[in-house]
C-alpha cells in the first residue's frame, strides 16, 4: 500500500476515532471482557461490509466527491433528496459536537498560556483556521492527518504502557451485569465510534488511480485500527479500574483522573489524545460535507467553505443546548445512511449488466464478497441498531 493509500486509511481511522472512545470502557465494563469484546467484533463486521458496501456504490456509480451524485445515479431524485437530507443532518450535527469540544479546549489551551479568548472567540477560531485546512482539499488534510495520528499512536502506547504492567485479571473477568437488554443498549455508542463510512465517497475520489483491491484494503484496514485501539484501551481501562468504578463514573474525566491516581502522566497523555482524536475526527466530518457541497452546489472553495462551516458554528454558537438533545438521534440517522442506504444502492447497482460499469486497470470490477447471505446479515444489522438506539 502507497502513502496515499496508506494516509487515506488513516483518515478512515481518525474520523472513526474520535474522544468518545475514552467512554467505552464505562459503557462495556459492567459486562466483562468475553461480551464486550464480542458485541465490540460484531459492530466492527457489520459496519465494516456495509462501508463495503458503500464503495461498491462508489465505484460503480463512477465516483463523485459526494454521496449526492452516487444517489443520484443509484437511486433516482428522490433517493437523492433523502439521501442529502440525512448526510447533511448527521454531519451538521456531528460538526457543531465537535466545535463546541474544541472550543472548550482551545479556550483551555490559550488560557495556559496567558491569551484568553471568549468560548464563542474560541469556537470561531477554530472553526475558521480547521476549515481553511479543508477547503486546501484532501491532499492536504492527509498529510496533516498522517502527522496528527503519529501523534495519536505515541499518545496510546505511552497509555498503554503506563496501564498494562498493573492490569489485574480479576478486573477483566467480572461482570457486574447479565442484563442483554443493556448489553444491546450499549450498541448504539459502539456504532457511532465507527461512524468512518461519510469519507469513502471522497477517498475513492481521492485514489481514483488505485486499483478496486486497493481500495477494498484502505477501508478494512482503516476501520481495523480504531477496532484494535478501541480493545486495547478497553482492557488497559478495565484491568486497572473495576467494573463498580466504572459504571459510577459520570463524565470521562472522572475515569481519566482515577486512572492518573496512580500513574501521574495519564491526565497530560489522555488530555493530548482527547484534543488530537477530537481534531482528527473533525477533519474528516468536515471533508465529507465540503466535498458533498462541492458535489451538489457547484461553487468556488471560497464560497463553499461558508456554505459547509457557517450552519455547524451557528448551531455550536447559538443553540448548544437544544443542540445537545437532538445528538441522540444522530446514531439513528447514522444507521440509514451506513447501513440501509448503501445496500439499497448496491443491489439497485447489481441488478444493472457488468459491462455497464467501468473495471480497474486490472480488469477487476469490485464487488464486495457475501452474496445474498451477506446482504441478508447487513439487513438484520441494521435492524438491531435501530432497535438498539430506540431501546
């Protein structure tokens, strides 16, 4: 795999990784190792083919920056406009999350160092210099991911290394909780920590010289690392803390500060994590609806720069609060848009001749692997999310 390839995986990655990661282990300790890291596997399988799925659509449909061209060819105008309607609901959303975080954080860092800025001084701030860093395109937000997620690596192997020498088995093999209705229940924050699937129409436009193999492993090995951070961090939290600890917590700081309890560079490490995964994740959201804006309106960078950033920082300025109720319904919107919308491509796709479509210079036409048997799995996944979020 070439750095482009390889730095596109890692944008997968970091927009699936984001600081809600830190909470996990509250949300699965009380179950144990063996169920959490089961429903953990099951969640990465079921959103890793349908974002398969979803670059099937891509790459059949003839690519396009956004979804909105890859609906339209697939599923007609009306398809389209429900299409548009959630990814941009879903991304406003996940936008103003993580400027109101980052401005919390910005205004935090200045703060250490004499500067203090309003939190709405904060939030502009970084919303303006971010969105100049995506509007320079994907070429850019690459190689600053690549450098930021170095970063993010050393972060979490310090952690771990802090953490794994003093992990107790005990801790790992109890459950406080049989309950499979709240097992299912945690489902839904797992599927959003794997929300990566808005970036592949825009990477697959990105590699467009890289054959369909290479492209079927920049997603797999995209959404393998944040499954493999998210296991690690998962028993590094849970062999250190038990299972009693972790469900009284009420915000990840309180997990954080008990963890530097006894290992003093924890809150600094974890604190440095936090800023870069919120960063990363940020990054990717908002290159997914740059490119979508780019795909649907048609307009120069500078005015599709105010016409992507302007509602999120509204949103993150005026209506925080409101804003904080309507989050819940983002995983559900996340659920049409990763898994049912994608299907609903592929199979009106595949039903079409394969002489319509155009293969890679090997002569290989991409197809994700399953079959109808797959395609049936994917459905009932989506179903168990769905009921999951409405649990």
């Amino acid at each position: 795999m070439n750095l482009k390839l390889l730095g596109s995986s890692l944008i997968i990655a970091g927009t699936a990784l984001g600081a809600g990661m830190l909470a996990i282990p509250m949300v699965l300790a009380q179950f144990g190792l063996v169920w959490g890291t089961l429903l953990m596997l099951v969640i990465w399988l079921g959103t890793t083919y349908a974002a398969l799925l979803l670059l099937e659509a891509s790459i059949k449909a003839g690519g396009g920056l956004g979804m909105n061209t890859i609906a339209r060819k697939t599923l007609g105008k009306g398809g389209q406009l429900v299409t548009n309607s959630l990814l941009y609901a879903l991304l406003v959303c996940l936008l103003m999350a993580y400027i109101i975080g980052a401005g919390d954080l910005v205004q935090k860092l200045l703060s250490s160092i004499g500067l203090d800025l309003s939190l709405m001084q904060s939030q502009v701030a970084f919303t303006m210099i971010a969105g100049v860093v995506v509007a320079a395109g994907t070429a850019v937000i690459d190689k600053l991911n690549r450098a930021l997620f170095a970063v993010m690596v050393i972060m979490l192997v310090l952690t771990l290394l802090s953490l794994v020498p003093t992990i107790s088995i005990d801790n790992l093999m109890v459950a406080t909780s049989d309950s499979k209705i709240d097992l299912i229940k945690t489902s839904s924050v797992l599927f959003t920590s794997f929300g990566f699937m808005v970036v592949i129409p825009s990477l697959v436009t990105y590699n467009k010289e890289a054959s369909h193999k290479q492209l079927r492993n920049m997603v797999v090995i995209g959404s393998l690392v944040p499954l493999f951070s998210y296991l690690l961090w998962l028993y590094a939290a849970m062999g250190n803390l038990s299972a009693e600890q972790m469900v009284n917590f009420k915000n990840v700081s309180e997990l954080i500060a008990a963890l530097g309890s006894s290992h003093s560079m924890i809150n600094m490490i974890l604190s440095v994590f936090t800023g870069l995964a919120l960063l990363t994740s940020f990054l990717g959201v908002a290159m997914a609806l740059f490119d979508q804006n780019v795909d649907t309106f048609r307009q120069n960078r500078a005015v599709t720069y105010v016409l992507t950033f302007i509602l999120p920082l509204a949103g993150a300025l005026f209506a925080a609060d409101q804003f904080l109720s309507v989050l819940g319904y983002a995983g559900i919107i996340l659920v049409f848009l990763a898994v049912f919308i994608p299907m609903a491509m592929t199979i009106k796709l595949r039903k079409e001749d394969d002489s319509a479509f155009e293969a890679d210079a090997s002569g290989v036409l991409y197809q994700a692997s399953g079959g109808q048997l797959a395609m049936g799995l994917s459905f009932l996944f989506g179903f168990f999310l769905l009921a999951a979020e409405l649990i």
